[in-house]
C-alpha cells in the first residue's frame, strides 16, 4: 500500500462549500473578489485555495493532519480521516467522494523503515551511484541526504531524500505536535524515505497509472522509491566482506586514487572524466574498481543494501 506525506490536488470548485468566509484571505481582481485563499503551517501545513475564474479548488496538505494517526501517513486507508479532520477546523466542508475526483498534481511518496542505521545508509548510497551525471547527491545543512535526477526542466526532476525522523521529530518546532497528539517515541528508530514528484506526469509514471484521479493514485501498487533507488545505486556485487587484501600493484594504486579524491566516488568519476575520452568510454566500467574497492574499504556489500531494498517494496 502506498503511502504519502504531502499531496497536492485540484477538484472542481463544487467539492467545497465555504462556512466562514472570514478564516481565508481574499485576492481581488478588477474590483471583484477572483480567489479566497487559506494557509497554514502549524500544527500541520494546510493550503486551500478557491478559484473563481478557474472553478476550482486547490488543497495542499501534508500527513499531520491525521494527528494522533500521523505514523499511517497519508493512504487510501487514511484518505477520509484527512478530509474529516479538515473539516472539523470548522470553515469550510468538503465533498469528499467529489475529491476523490480530483486531480493529483504533487506527490510526496513516502516510506518508514525501522531498524535502519541512517549514517550507515547514507555513505553506502553516496558511495554507491551509479551515475554521477545523471544523479546528483549532497548533505543538507540538516544531515539529511538528498538525491535527485541532474536535468533541467521540471516535469523531469525528481528528488528522494532519507533522513532520521525521529530525530526530527524531536526539534523544537515540532515538540507541541507531538506532546498534543501523543506521539511520543513514535518515530523512534525510524528512517524516511520520501520521494518528490513535482507534476502530474511524475505522479503518473512514477505510480504507473493512466490519469492523475486521486482514487487512482492511492490504488496504484508501484514502488516507486524501490525503483528510484534501484537507479541510483550502482550494482553491489563485489568480494565478500573482510579485511582488505591488496593482491596487486593495480589494487594498490586503485586505494591511492580513492585516498587522493577522500573516498568520494563523485570526485573519482570526475577525475577520471579528465583523464579518458569522453567518447567511446566506458565509465561505469571505468569506475567499478573503485566501487568494489570502497566497498571492501567501508565494509558493506549486497546483502546489505538488499535488505534495505526489501523493506522498501
């Protein structure tokens, strides 16, 4: 069953009727009223806005608004909850079997695995892409990992960061969430994987469905972050893990190049991207010494990585 944190969707403008007109912001055009807008960041970010010119409604809200129910995340099991939960803020009421209608045109896939050592998975997956042109990764001021698609235009980008939840779960912003809803120890020991599809032909090829309808995506049985990071990490295949042997003057100078480039495989692609042509070469076999070296280096191999993979389905 899949799973989201944030969905962004756009229904017909007959799916809400306005009880307190005075809780949202109103957008004038031409001396009249074209828009009404409600926002919210706290306890949970809620976004609604009603669209007079375009008789639509958008609604942008994210998994706190189940509250004490948050660890459900956002499903076709939670989908109602949400929409009740909103509701009863009192300024508006929602038609829900008319949204579930709607278009879904952002979608925060995501995925909580208990167990995982975050540091660990962190370096193994910046050790381990498969291609440093057509992905890139970085560390966030936060700690979390980020790795994205490296193209240009929007409806192509796509973007998965992992990072400790309950550790986040513990920042001050969000200490009043927790204590209210009692969530405390919740998201202990947990890593999340959260995956950004930004326009709906994300949403569709990444969830493998025919149209945006938000019945549709919450029925969908892809794994789009298994499949992500299957295109992200680079085949883990190399000797059986233990003490690093050097058996020949080539290993030798392979550890040189990896202790020269701080055992950052990107550095290593790039360096080697100077010293072969660009045409004609074979980088990822160019670059699979170095691969299986690092991962005698850190210690980790496929069993490792596949049982990370496993929960992720």
């Amino acid at each position: 069953m899949l799973t989201f944190d944030k969905l962004k969707i756009v229904a017909n403008i007959e799916a809400i009727e306005i009880t307190n007109i005075d809780e949202f912001e109103k957008i004038e055009r031409a001396g009249s009223v074209s828009a009404l807008k409600y926002y919210q960041e706290t306890p949970c970010l809620l976004m609604i806005k009603v669209d007079y010119e375009e008789k639509e409604v958008v609604i942008e809200f994210c998994g706190k608004i189940l509250g004490k129910d948050y660890p459900k995340l956002i499903s076709v099991e939670t989908i109602r909850t949400c929409f009740d939960n909103i509701n009863a803020l009192g300024f508006c009421k929602l038609d829900v079997e008319a949204l579930m209608e709607a278009d879904v045109v952002k979608a925060d896939v995501t995925k909580d695995v208990c167990g995982v050592n975050v540091p660990q998975l962190t370096s193994y997956v910046r050790s381990h892409i498969s291609n440093y042109h057509q992905f890139v990764s970085r560390i966030a001021r936060n700690g979390n990992l980020i790795v994205e698609k490296n193209v240009t235009t929007r409806k192509m980008k796509k973007r998965m960061t992992i990072y400790d939840k309950g550790r986040e779960m513990q920042k001050v912003e969000n200490k009043r969430f927790v204590e209210v809803n009692g969530l405390q120890h919740a998201f202990d020991d947990t890593c999340r994987f959260e995956l950004n599809l930004n326009s709906k032909e994300q949403v569709r090829s990444s969830l493998k469905i025919d149209n945006n309808k938000l019945k549709n995506v919450l029925a969908s049985t892809a794994r789009p972050i298994h499949d992500f990071m299957i295109k992200v990490i680079g085949p883990a295949n190399g000797p059986e893990n233990g003490p690093v042997m050097l058996s020949s003057k080539k290993e030798y100078i392979t550890r040189l190049v990896l202790q020269d480039c701080q055992y950052d495989l990107e550095k290593v692609e790039a360096k080697m991207r100077e010293l072969y042509p660009q045409r004609g070469t074979n980088f990822k076999k160019v670059m699979e010494p170095y691969r299986l070296m690092m991962e005698r280096e850190t210690d980790n191999g496929s069993d490792y990585i596949q049982t990370i993979l496993e929960k992720l389905v």
